[in-house]
C-alpha cells in the first residue's frame, strides 16, 4: 500500500522510442505541425507519404497530452448520439460526422497493422454499461440509433451481460464490436516512430513562442529555433500553451484520473471483463473500468487526482472496486495520474482556419484516439487538395468562450463533490 503514487502507466510499460531532441537552427518544410499527439502525428504521417517535408514541433515528450494519458479506448462516434449530432449540426453535416467517426476505429487499428505498432491493441469492441433504468433507457437508444446507420451494436442483458462485464450490478451493457482498446502511449509513440522511419522531422522539447506571417511563409519560433512553412497546423488541443495562437479560448478544460492496480491473477479477476472490453458506465461523474494485458485493474472518472490527497483516491477506486467487483477483495493500487480534456458545450469538436495556410482543432471531448486519427488524415488531404469536403465538418470562425474559466472550475468542484460522496457511500 506505501508504493501508491502519482505516475502514468501507460509511461511506465511503454519502452521509449524516439530521442529525437530540441530544434535548434531554422529549416524551411511544406507543413509546420504545432503538437506531437496524435492528430498531429497522424497529419504528418500522411502528408509525408504523399511526399511533403513535414516537421512536427513538441512542446514537451512525445505522449506527454491527453494522446498518451487517455483511458485508451478506441470508441466509435462522439460522446453525444447519432441523432442529436444531426440535429445540431443539421441532417447532411451531422450524417457525414457520424460516417466519420464511426469508421474511425477501424482506421485506428489499420494504422496499427501498417505501421508495426506494439501498443496491446484489441479490436474486442467496448462495453457501455447500465448502472440504472435510465441508463438502460440510454443505451437503448444508442443501440437503436446505431443499428439504423448499420453499426454492429447489441445491447446485452441478463446472463451475457453479466458474462461480458464481470459483474452482476449492470442492468445492460452496449456492445459495440466496431470498438476496442489500445495503450495510448504506445500508440502515439508508434505514430512517432513512424513518422521518423519515413523522413519527417521531430522536435521534442520546442514550445512554440511565436507564429506570425513572414513573406509567402509562415514563421514558427521556438526557444532555439525556427520554421519557415507554407501551412500550419495547430494540434495542441487541451494542452495548448502560449499567447502564440487563440485557440485556447475557444474550449474549456477538463480533468481525468485514473488509477491502476498491480496486475491481478486468479479465478475471481479472470471474470473481470473476461472477454477483453473496455468499459465505462452511464453515470453523469462516469466511472470507466478496464484490463491491461498484464492483468492490471484500470479505474477513472472525471476530475483532478492530482489535486487531492493518496488515501482520497484510493478510498474512491475501494469504493468502485467493491461496488463492481466485490470477489475481488482487497486490491493494491500501484499509480494513479490525470489527464486534461478539451471540452465544448454541445460536446461536439470544431475546426478552425484562423488565417489562410493555418487550420486548428478543438473540443475532441475524450474521443481523442479515433477523432485525432482521422482528423489527422483529413487534415493532410485539406492541404494537399485545398478542399474543404476533405473535412468531416466545415471550418468555423474562432469564437471565444467567455465562461471557459468558470466553467472549468464549476465542474471540477462537482466532480470532486461527487467522488466525496461515492468514498462516504452517500451516492454511487
């Protein structure tokens, strides 16, 4: 119990594999990439194989965001239904978004095939689970929505739901088999790898401190160097840093935690999600639960751990493991580490050009595994092609959120409520 700690352990099982260093002179590319996560990392990768001198500029290490910190799940769609996407964004925008990002996680495990990468893929589906009637409800609607556009769902009950889920405390669970779960970290430093193996350029360690237009280029200075680029792309997303650029204010943040136990063996931990999903229930303050492949228990849920005492956290990830998994008795929890997510409003991602060469985007919501992979690729033939269509959603003029603050604030105060609530049993 004394070795809990604060550590990522997707940083931890995951061998190093680029040592690529600062930029430190000017070089001249075709693409500037700001942010080395993997929107940014996919953009580059497909523009390199279309033959662009591409280089990718980092602010800290390569997985350091939300691309290497994340549940690791491989989800299709938004957070918010089919149908309410079409309805915000209008029939023929918010059916093309669905198409897109419903076909996103198989691109991700194409990558993953293509490129060699190890980063403990399984393309088992995932597992969106019931905690109450109005969860049920919920996901019976998902499952409805889906079916219509040909997705391969199924809402499963009784004896197979408790079969698949390890647990007798879910009513349903959503099933959809398009789905699956990745390391992150792997998965992103797999991109990386990638990138460099084909000849595009890496600088880790290069925050960006100015971006301004310079002749028929645009300018990018880091602390020791510069880039002269036709086009830019911004791919920082919640860690955005600097005055630089004002895409910042155009989402609000938000926090993920998770916790992981040392690996668990035995009877009553091989019916933990016994076939391989990932999970995450219907709550509002969700709780996401899932394996790792060497047996480790993985619990999370929305807000800081960061901010709140060792035995706070663990108390929760008691509290949940006994809920869910009481045979399991008594776990050790080894780490614990939170993520930041950029969040919108109505949930949904925005893509912006805030000057002619230069495209951005915001608001992935905690989608970022299979949106930053297709956005990427959507990315690179925009710019090849200076075709609009190429984008899963029109570009949108920035606007700022003037209550991004407050509203950062207001829902961590919740969340933190909440997980007090769930460690003195008051709610669950």
């Amino acid at each position: 119990m004394s070795g809990f700690r604060q550590a990522c352990l997707w940083e931890k099982v995951t061998p190093t594999q680029v040592r690529n260093g600062a930029l430190a002179s000017h070089i001249k590319v075709d693409v500037c990439v700001i942010g080395g996560g993997i929107t940014g990392l996919s953009t580059a990768l497909n523009l390199v194989e279309q033959g662009k001198k591409v280089c990718v500029l980092e602010a800290h290490l390569v997985g350091h965001g939300g691309s290497g910190r994340n549940v690791g799940l491989v989800n299709a769609g938004t957070w918010i239904k089919p149908d309410d996407v079409e309805a915000t964004l209008g029939e023929k925008r918010g059916k093309r978004l669905n198409e897109v990002l419903g076909q996103a996680p198989a691109e991700v495990f194409a990558a993953i095939r293509r490129y060699g990468i190890d980063c403990q893929a399984l393309n088992n589906g995932t597992l969106h689970m019931a905690h109450n009637d109005a969860g049920m409800a919920d996901l019976r609607s998902r499952e409805e929505q889906w079916r219509r556009r040909g997705a391969d769902v199924e809402l499963l009950t009784g004896a197979a739901c408790e079969d698949y889920c390890g647990t007798d405390k879910i009513t349903g669970a959503l099933l959809d088999r398009r789905a699956g779960t990745i390391n992150p970290m792997g998965y992103t430093l797999g991109l990386a790898s990638a990138l460099v193996r084909l000849g595009g350029a890496l600088y880790q360690h290069s925050p960006v401190r100015e971006l301004h237009r310079q002749a028929d280029d645009w300018l990018v200075r880091t602390e020791r160097g510069s880039v002269a680029a036709e086009k830019v792309v911004i791919s920082t997303g919640a860690y955005t840093e600097g005055e630089w650029t004002a895409l910042q204010r155009n989402y609000f943040r938000g926090y993920y935690y998770q916790v992981a136990s040392v690996p668990l063996h035995g009877p009553a931990a091989d019916k933990v999600l016994k076939h391989g999903q990932g999970s995450w229930d219907t709550r509002t303050v969700l709780s996401s639960i899932r394996r790792d492949k060497e047996g480790r228990l993985l619990l999370g849920s929305l807000g800081k751990a960061s901010n709140k005492p060792d035995w706070f956290i663990r108390s929760w990830a008691d509290r949940i493991q006994n809920h869910y998994f009481p045979e399991l008795g008594k776990v050790e929890w080894e780490v614990h580490w939170t993520g930041c997510i950029d969040f919108t409003p109505d949930h949904l991602m925005r893509i912006f050009e805030p000057a002619p060469g230069v495209v951005a985007v915001a608001g992935y919501n905690g989608r970022g595994n299979t949106t930053g992979t297709v956005i990427g690729r959507a990315f690179a033939e925009f710019l090849l092609k200076d075709d609009p269509d190429r984008l899963p959603i029109p570009v949108e003029p920035m606007k700022v959120l003037h209550t991004a603050g407050l509203r950062s604030c207001f829902y961590e105060a919740g969340f933190s409520l909440y997980h007090a609530g769930q460690c003195l049993r008051v709610v669950l």
